[in-house]
C-alpha cells in the first residue's frame, strides 16, 4: 500500500514552493487567484471558468462525478452533465479538446483529466484549488491521500497544465525557474 498522507500539511509545504516553481516556470503571476492568473493563456475551451469560483466547480462538478459514481472514461453526454450548470461552457469543445488528449480512441475522456483541468482553471487561490484537487484525490473520502494518490495528482496536474496551456507553447526550464 501508499503512503497515507494525512490532512493538509504536507500538501501545504509541498503545494506552496511546488506550485508557485511550476507557475513561475509557465509564466503565471501567483499573486492572482489561479483561474485568473491563467486567464490569458487559456485554451479558448475553458477560459469561461476564470470567471467561476473553484468552489462551484468543486460542488457541481467534481463532487457530482463522485456522488453519481460516473466511470473514468467519460462520453459526450457525460461531459454534457458535469458542465451543465456553467452555461458559458461549450460542452462539445471541451470534449473535442480532451478527445484530441486521449490516448484510446473509443470516444472516451479522462474523467481526471477534465475535472482537474477544469479545477486549475477556476478562480480560487492557489490553496483553495490545492484543497479541491486534495479531496478529489482521497479516492475513499478518508481525509488522506495514499503516496501513489498523491503522485498521480501531481503527474495529472502537470498533464493538464500543459493541455489547458497549450503545451507547445510552454518556456523551457532555465537555472531560475
């Protein structure tokens, strides 16, 4: 078994340095809320949710996959019912963009894909949106993340930073970053 990771302490000191270095090294300004500090680099597909508070999307995206059980592999009308309540969304874009990121081709979106893409992009603070991103990792609602949990949210905020951002388009790292 993982490593059990227990409430937010060790993210608190790894989110911290760990997050302000990955949006130093994508050219992000972290004294702005995250979904604002992306906004101008956005993926047209999901710049619409800069405008909505992490929280909403916690509440009626996030916690709605986990309360309705939805697979990992999610269809159009999946995607349909977890971006039904931010009507600024273009349901079939985001699909399209995720689409284009699978690596099946049965028509299927990563679920994690698409909910923490769309958890990066909401406006919160950066420990606000760690917190969301924490919670949707604690597979079985025990208050901790297990060590591969952790590691899989972090390989997954990564991947989706550079969809999200268009990653043929992110700087190198150099010495400073």
């Amino acid at each position: 078994k993982g490593q059990i990771i227990g409430g937010l302490s060790p993210l608190r000191e790894f989110v911290s340095p760990g997050l302000r270095a990955v949006c130093a090294w994508v050219g992000l300004n972290t004294n702005k809320p995250m979904g604002q500090a992306l906004q101008t680099q956005l993926h047209p597909a999901l710049a619409p949710l800069a405008r909505v508070p992490v929280r909403h999307v916690d509440r009626f995206a996030v916690q709605l996959f986990k309360d309705t059980d939805m697979e990992c592999g999610l269809r159009y009308e999946d995607v349909a019912t977890l971006t039904e309540k931010f009507v600024e969304l273009d349901t079939q874009a985001i699909y399209e963009l995720f689409l284009g990121e699978s690596i099946t081709e049965d028509g299927e979106i990563s679920s994690l894909d698409m909910l923490v893409a769309m958890v990066l992009c909401a406006r919160g603070t950066p420990m606000n949106v760690a917190r969301v991103l924490y919670r949707m990792f604690d597979f079985d609602d025990s208050g901790a993340v297990r060590g591969d949990e952790f590691v899989m949210m972090v390989c997954l905020i990564f991947r989706c930073l550079c969809i999200v951002l268009g990653g043929d388009n992110l700087c190198e790292p150099d010495d400073e970053h």
